[in-house]
C-alpha cells in the first residue's frame, strides 16, 4: 500500500491517514518491546540444543565424628547420621541430573584410596569423589509453663563437612561446610491442645538443611573444568566411548580428542601433575547404544585429524 501524503487528503481522508500512522507507529513499539525476548528466546533454544554432559561422581559413606556414637543415633551400620547424609547428599546431586552418581553398597569403612581402587577394579573412572563427615550433632528439649499454658519445643541441630577429590590426580579441590537445623513446638492451654513425644524426624530435617547449604557449591565446582571421557576400543571405522543419551550424548554431538599432556612429579607436594593436552582432531557421535546409563557405549568417527597412538593416550572434551 503505498505512503499516504497528508497534504494531498482531503478532509474526510484524514482519518484513515491517523488510523495507518498509529498503526504503524503500534508495530514499531511492539518489535522494539519483543527484541530483548527474541534474544533471550534463541538463547534459551541454543542451550537446550547444547548436551548436558554429566559428570561422574562417587560418594563414600560419610564418617559420624560426633558423640553420638550410643542409643537411637546408631543403627546396625554403626553410623545412622553418617549413612543419613550420604544418602541425602547423594539423593540432592542426582536431581541436578548433571552427575552420574556411584556409592559404595558396603558399610566398611574404608578410606578414599580404597573407595576410588575398588570402583576402578568394577571398571568405573570417576571424575570425583565426596568425602564427608556429621561433624557436630545435637538434640535439646525446652519447656515452658505458665498459669493456663504449657509449650515444648524440640530442636535439632547438625553441621556436615564435606571434601571434594579429584580422582585422576588425587588433589583435593574443594572442601565446604554446611549447618542446619530444625525444631518443632506443641502447646497444651488448660488441658487442651496438642502433646507430642520424641520427634525424630528432626534428626532427618536438621541433616538435610545442612546438606541444602552446600549443594550449590558442590555442583559449581565439579562442574568448573571442561566434561572429559575416554576412548576405549575401535571397531573398524569407529572409535568407541563410554555414555549415551542418558549422560547427554547424542548422534551429531562433536567432541574434540586432546593427546594427553607429559605427567610429571611436583617436587614440592610430590603429588603427579598432567601438563595441558593438545588438540589433535574432532570426533562426532554416530549412534548410541546400551540399556542404561552405566552400560552405554557411543559410537564415534573422526571428522578432522588423525588417532595413531594407543587410545590410552587420548582424552575427548567438550570444549
């Protein structure tokens, strides 16, 4: 439709010439206003499209370094808060549906070394392990009594520490704190109202608040360095890998191969420490297969370089 000229209208015309501006005028007032949720549309799409690479993580039953160690704190295990903030930790991890979580079934207490020497022997590499303790756990009880009522509160209270450690070079990266508590009242006016006997769900409440404190930190850090895995055999054109869809590899995702960086020995910690690997070609899924999880194999083919060392001395990233 072709401009009108407000000098050329007539005076009848006028109205259909205000009509087109203040449309016009509406049209360019909502592109400005829906830009900035355009932006954001296609980069929320970019990072759906994106794979979520899980982590692997193990998780050794936490130690009880309270005095709690007589009565009801103690189950058959030996260690009822210890098991407790395993299970919670690792119960809170698993719904970030960024790790794959792995935990020791037994109840011996065993030390991290062994923790991470018996998941190699199963065949598992874990990128890091939680090593955690109940630090401090207490219970108190308080009453009070007046002419006409009576309240009593329960109160529970738990402070957890917990150690991150990197597998592959045995460092720990991080360690953190986390307190929490958690009570419960009941009041009786002349008689009548509610009573309650021991609440031992505060136990429960009082761990789980604690472990809340210290989830957020755990995920951001173990999820800092670039998503690694390894090549583990060849069948003719294809390089195999361990994951699938359910760690978030898809047919099409590219992943780079870094030949591993020279180890060498810190002279001041002695600890082992792998220099920065280089870049040496990309590598595409082709298809997945396996019945979960922790049985799952990618299928993968070069696209550009070249593997002609042993697949030990190869790593895959995403970045």
């Amino acid at each position: 439709m072709p401009a009108l000229d407000p000098l050329e209208l007539s005076y009848a015309d006028h109205s259909t010439w205000w009509r087109q501006r203040k449309f016009l005028n509406l049209l360019l007032v909502v592109a400005i206003f829906l830009s900035p949720f355009a932006n954001l549309t296609a980069a929320v799409a970019e990072d759906a499209a994106a794979p979520s690479l899980k982590r692997k993580v193990a998780i050794a039953r936490f130690s009880n370094e309270t005095k709690a160690d007589t009565s009801f704190f103690v189950g058959k295990s030996g260690d009822k808060l210890g098991k407790q903030a395993a299970d919670i930790l690792g119960a809170r991890l698993a719904l970030t549906q960024k790790f794959l979580m792995f935990e020791r079934q037994d109840l011996d207490e065993v030390s991290a070394e062994q923790v991470v020497a018996g998941l190699k022997a199963k065949g598992v590499a874990v990128d890091y392990l939680i090593v955690g303790s109940v630090s401090e756990f207490g219970r108190s009880t308080e009453s009070q009594s007046g002419v006409f009522q009576r309240a009593k509160t329960q109160r529970a209270y738990a402070k957890v520490n917990v150690r991150i450690v990197e597998v592959p070079t045995g460092r720990i990266v991080h360690a953190a704190e986390g307190a929490g508590e958690a009570s419960s009242q009941t009041k009786r006016t002349l008689g009548v109202g509610s009573s309650a006997g021991f609440d031992q769900s505060l136990d429960d409440k009082a761990i789980s608040e604690a472990i809340s404190q210290l989830v957020s930190v755990l995920v951001e850090k173990m999820t800092d360095n670039p998503w690694r895995s390894y090549l583990v055999a060849r069948e003719g054109d294809f390089y195999l890998m361990p994951g699938g869809s359910r760690q978030g590899i898809q047919p099409g995702t590219t992943l780079y191969a870094y030949r591993k960086g020279k180890s060498i020995t810190n002279p001041l910690t002695g600890g082992v420490l792998e220099l920065p690997g280089s870049r040496i070609g990309t590598l595409v899924v082709h298809s997945v297969h396996g019945e979960d999880e922790f049985s799952e194999l990618a299928f993968l083919t070069v696209t550009e370089g070249s593997i002609s060392e042993s697949l030990d001395q190869y790593y895959l990233s995403d970045k």
